[in-house]
C-alpha cells in the first residue's frame, strides 16, 4: 500500500500532486478536469476553492467520487426572476 506524504497545489504547472513513500506521484491537471467537468462559472468557482483551501479533498473527488454529482449539489442556484 502506497503511504501519501504530500498533496499540494503546484502553480507552476496548474496541478495538485500527490507524493506518495515509495517515490511515485500523481498529478492531476486542474484545467482539464474544470474543463471536462464543470458547465458553468460557480461549478469552477467550487473547484477552485477545494485546489487552493483543500487539495487533498479535490484529489480524493477527482479520483474517487463523482465530480458533477459533487458539483450540481453544492452549486444549485436559481435565476432571478424579472
């Protein structure tokens, strides 16, 4: 079993990393997933909070959970109405 040591936000290359004891690391491209997973500007918003606040909690979504399920569920809002 691998033994995580470090997750962190690189901004020099846009993505969280994990670190893990046995030398290998995973990088998960933030672009590509606001890309492929978020539809509208508060879906990014939310993701953004999570790669600079919580980063582990992002890395355990993307590469566990269900990303637009997360993301319909905690950015529901209503338009305005005239």
């Amino acid at each position: 079993m691998k033994n995580l040591i470090s997750c962190e936000f690189n901004m020099d290359t846009g993505c969280v990393e994990l670190r893990y004891a046995d030398g290998s690391m995973i990088a998960i491209d933030c672009t590509a997933v606001e890309r492929e997973v978020a539809d509208n500007l508060h879906q990014r918003s939310e993701l953004d909070y999570l790669i600079y606040n919580d980063p582990l909690a992002y890395a355990e979504l993307i590469l566990n959970g269900d990303p637009q399920v997360y993301l319909k569920a905690v950015t529901e809002y209503k338009k305005l109405e005239d």
